[in-house]
C-alpha cells in the first residue's frame, strides 16, 4: 500500500450534476471503498447530510452492497436492508440519511450510491477531489444550466495532476484526478479547505430573454452593490430601530469608544446566538429585536445598525473563519464567507466586532478571524481587509510556591493570570465544561499530580486578567533516594505538538504567544541538589522563538524561572522540519528534570 497509515482506501468517488424539466439540480453520486483493517470498519457507517431547510433539498435512490470474499475466495455481495436507512435532523437547516453497511469485516469492499435532487442551481456546491483517505479516482461532470454560466476555479497541489474536458454535445465539463493523497489533521493547521484538492463553482452570468448576458458578481464592486441593496442585508442597516433603555444610556457616554463599547456589551448581554452563522437577516432586524436570539448574521447586523444610529462610523464585513477556510482574493465567491460582522472606527481606532462572541471584549479581534481576509461592503469604500493581531497577544503569567516532603511529594499552590486571547479562550472552556478544563491543563498531561482545589476570578471583567488559583500535589519520580522535580507545569509544553515527518499544511499559531513561570520549592531538612539545570536561553534560527531558563539555590529554596516568548504566527509547510525540530528541542529543554537527593 502506497499509505501504510491508511485504515481504508477510496477506489472511486464520482458525481454528476444535471437538471430536469423543472430546472432542478439532480446529482447522482456513487463511492466505492476498500476497507483495511479493524479500525477502518467505521468508514462502513454513512452518513449523507443535505439541506433540508424549507424542503429545499432530499435524498433518494440510496443503493448499498458489501462486497466479501468467501472461504473458497469467491466474492460475495450482501446489499443493504433500505428500511435500515434513517433520517436525523441535525439542526433547523441541516439533515442526514444515516445507515450501516452489512457484512463489514477487514478486507470488504463498500459500494453506495444515492440522488440529490435541489429545488434549484444555487445549491451547486464545490467538488472535493479529496479526504482524509487516499483516493484512486475522484471525477465529476457538470451539466451547466442552459442560458447560465458557471466560472470554477480549480485548487490543488502541483504534484497532482487533473483532467478538465469541456463536454460541449451535452453543454458541460468533466473533472477528474487519480492517485490522490490523504489530507489528515495536523496540529495548528489552517482550514483543511485550504489546502484540499477541489474544483469550486459560482454562478457569473445569465442570458436574458433578449439574448443579452447579464454578468452575476464578477466583480467586488458588483457583490458590494448587490449586497447593500438587499433586502436581507444592506436595506436592514438603514431602518432605525427603537431601542430606547439602550439609546438613553448612550446619550450620557460622552465619547464614541465608549458609546461603541455600550452598544456592542448591550448586543451580547441581551441576544442570544443560535448556533447557526450566515450573512443575511431573511426575517428582518425587527423579527430579531422580539425574539432576543438569532443566528450570527441577524446579531451583528443587528449590532451593525445600532451602531450606525448612534453615528458610529461602521460597515458590515463579510470574513471567513479561520478553520472555514480563506477567501479567493481575485473573485467574489460568497460561498468563500460564512458569516458578517462589524467594522468600526472610534476614537481614531479600528475594531472588529462580533456580539456572538461572549468572551471577546472591545479591542480584542476574535481569534477564529485572525489572519485571514475579509470583505469590506459599502457601495463606495468597499475594500478587501485583512485581519491580523495588532498588538494583542496570547499571555500567562504562572506562579508556584511549595515544597518537597520527606516523603518525595510535591505539595505547592500556584496562580495563573491569563490576559488576552489566553483570557478568552480559557473563560470559553472553562464556561463549557469546568472539569474538563481543569483535567485537560493540570491534571492529565502530568504524571501523579492531583488537583486539590481550584477557583477563577474576573472572568466578567474586561479590563483584568483572568485569574486561575489551584492547590495540588503530585508524586515525584523517584530512583534510588533521589526525587526528579518536574517544573514543566502549566505552561503548555508538556509534549512537541509537531510529531510528523512531513507536513501538508502551514503552521498557524493565530497569534503572538508569551509564558512568564516562576516557582519557588522549599527543599525538606537534610536533603541537596544533586543535579541543577543549566541556566541558558535557546532561540530559532530567526529569532522568532526563544525561551529562557534561570534556576538557583537560596537558603534552602530552589528559585525557577522561565520565560517563554513566540513572535512568529503563522511558518510556511516548507519551513515546518526547523520548527518541528526547535520544538523537540525546547521540550527536552523544559523536561530536564532538577534531581533533588532526599535524607535518609
């Protein structure tokens, strides 16, 4: 096998979109699957997810068999029992047709075919070419709408080849690769779309009854236009709205950043997010302002509006998540984006806003949007934006004080101040599951060590760190009367994320990252320090990593501090072997042990 860590192998995965005589999208789909070895017998439990919202799309003609081979090596098939396929709801847009294939053993080979029929062309979605499994042959052909025109833009790796054959007796286009390579999860990886081999579709232009081609956002200008006269979009930034408790507490403010910083915490406190994102608001702004809840694009351009009538100087910004994938900078495709938010200026300052981010404060961009690019929409000042740290960074201060029992146990308390984009993220976990977040950062990566108690302050409170306090114990390795003090506690450095030999995708940390960690242990009577750690600093070749490390002895007490700093955001796939073996580096640095000689 090509890919040894391959569990199953993709032998075929062809599509193929056609209309019927009510203009309907039909796609016919069919893939074909080998099967390894234990692990890849969850690759034999489907799941078909469609866009069930308002009817607009459903699933038909599902075919599965299973293909075996007997003890006399004769191939058997078994096909699938239709009354085993289900359908579950996932959410008020999306469902999925479910179903387990049968007699699934290592070495079977599934098949499964089925139709997607779409109310119209604008569900044309992007073809992926490939997966996180290889894949022999992956080929779609398109079948373009009579008196429509689709642009494509093919996004793929030069090591891999395409066939594109313009199929003009039947008014379409075939795509197809061969032979393509798994695309797998890799620590701080941008948006596995961007990096995976696809041909996406948008449509550019229709002919008119006249014969006349009338282009469809070719242009940003045009998408820009087209947006801030929409119904759903611009035309609700416009109406204002009466909100009277809000708008009397913003005539006291007497500057616009705090005027901004009012209406942006009155949107958070008081409208919930839905879980659903989009760009549009298709009930209206009114509709929303009643429910107090709405998906990301109905709050921020609630948020949007509010701030343009208090004569706050904003624009709707169309952005793309980070793990969404970025933007096609030369061409408007919408489906590049999948949510709006708030671009400000107050105060002489730019602010990126997103009301449906509890845990981000004025001034801090949100991390899910860090560099990437975003689309400015104004029918005048439109402009592509793109979106970067400023001087924000991600930042701990840690600090221990304890001491090392006769007994070879660390017993000590520390405290955490979390700042930035370490205070939003951690408040995110620690509001989802508490335990979690105390098991995942003090208690699982470190051998013996159990949490005693623990607390948070500040959490609410924009303008303070977030402080963590906790209590703990752990017991030392030890060999021989001697106890090994492990002070690679807390700081996130407990193992190199960066494992692979070769990398795919770029590295993006999202942001600058900085550790400050000082401890002080009290050493038990009658015993010494047989060996102490080098005090030293290590960087990279550029500069843009360093850590330093200073230990010493004073009456009894071992002093430690580390201080870690990180620069560089985002490093290039090419450049990933100098960082994965920095990274080793730096973590054999942080786990030389201090070996403490207890008495006897």
């Amino acid at each position: 096998r090509a890919d040894p860590e391959a569990e199953a192998l993709i032998l075929l995965d062809e599509g193929s979109a056609d209309y019927d005589g009510d203009y309907r999208l039909i796609t016919s789909r069919r893939i074909k699957i080998k099967i390894f070895n234990q692990k890849g017998l969850d690759r034999a439990n489907i799941v078909i997810p469609f866009y069930s919202k308002d009817g607009f799309e459903f699933i038909t003609n599902i075919e599965a068999i299973t293909y075996n081979f007997n003890e006399n090596k004769f191939i058997t098939k078994t096909t699938l029992d239709k009354k085993s396929v289900f359908t579950e709801k996932k959410d008020g847009y999306y469902s999925m047709m479910k179903f387990a294939m049968p007699a699934i053993k290592p070495g079977s080979i599934i098949e499964y075919r089925y139709e997607s029929i779409m109310k119209h062309y604008g569900g044309l979605d992007e073809w992926l070419f490939q997966s996180d499994l290889p894949t022999l042959k992956s080929s779609f052909k398109l079948h373009v709408l009579p008196k429509a025109e689709f642009a494509y833009q093919i996004q793929k790796k030069p090591m891999v080849g395409i066939i594109v054959k313009p199929l003009p007796d039947i008014g379409g286009i075939y795509y197809e690769m061969n032979n393509v390579p798994a695309l797998r999860f890799e620590p701080y990886m941008d948006a596995k779309r961007d990096y995976v081999q696809k041909v996406t579709f948008q449509l550019s232009g229709m002919v008119n009854q006249f014969g006349s081609k009338q282009d469809v956002n070719t242009t940003w200008k045009s998408l820009a236009y087209e947006l801030m006269t929409e119904k759903e979009f611009g035309s609700q930034l416009d109406k204002e709205l009466k909100v009277d408790a809000l708008y009397d507490l913003v005539k006291k403010e007497t500057t616009a950043i705090e005027k901004l910083k009012l209406i942006y915490n009155y949107v958070k406190k008081n409208f919930a997010w839905n879980g659903y994102y989009g760009k549009y608001a298709p009930d209206g702004l009114k509709a929303v302002l009643d429910k107090k809840k709405g998906s990301v694009g109905e709050i921020n351009l609630l948020l949007i509006n509010l701030l343009k009538t208090a004569d706050i100087e904003t624009y709707p910004v169309l952005v793309a998540d980070r793990d969404f994938g970025k933007i096609d900078t030369l061409y408007p495709f919408m489906d590049r984006f999948n949510k709006v938010v708030a671009f400000s200026i107050a105060g002489n300052k730019q602010f990126i806003l997103d009301a449906t981010e509890e845990n981000c404060p004025v001034g801090l961009t949100p991390y899910s949007l860090l560099n990437t690019m975003g689309f400015l929409v104004d029918k005048k000042n439109f402009n592509l934006v793109k979106i970067s740290t400023t001087s924000k960074s991600y930042r701990n201060k840690i600090k221990i004080e304890g001491e090392i029992t006769a007994d070879g146990k660390l017993q000590a308390e520390g405290k955490i101040e979390s700042y930035e984009y370490a205070k939003q993220l951690r408040t995110d976990k620690l509001k989802e599951n508490s335990k979690k977040f105390i098991a995942e950062n003090f208690e699982r990566p470190y051998e013996g060590l159990s949490v005693d108690s623990f607390y948070t302050k500040n959490m609410e409170e924009d303008s303070l760190p977030l402080e963590q306090g906790i209590k703990f114990h752990q017991q030392l390795n030890e060999s021989g009367g001697f106890v090994l003090l492990n002070y690679n506690l807390f700081q996130g450095f407990e193992k190199n994320p960066f494992t692979s030999n070769t990398r795919f995708t770029n590295v993006n940390f999202g942001f600058p990252y900085s550790t400050s960690f000082k401890a002080e242990v009290k050493l038990p009577t009658g015993s010494k320090v047989d060996n102490l750690p080098e005090n030293k600093m290590i960087e990279n070749k550029n500069g843009t990593i360093q850590i330093v490390r200073d230990i010493k002895i004073e009456t009894g007490v071992i002093h430690i501090t580390v201080t870690f700093l990180q620069t560089t955001t985002l490093v290039p796939a090419e450049k990933y072997s100098e960082l994965k073996d920095f990274y080793k580096k730096m973590v054999d640095f942080l786990n030389e042990p201090v070996v403490v000689k207890l008495a006897n």
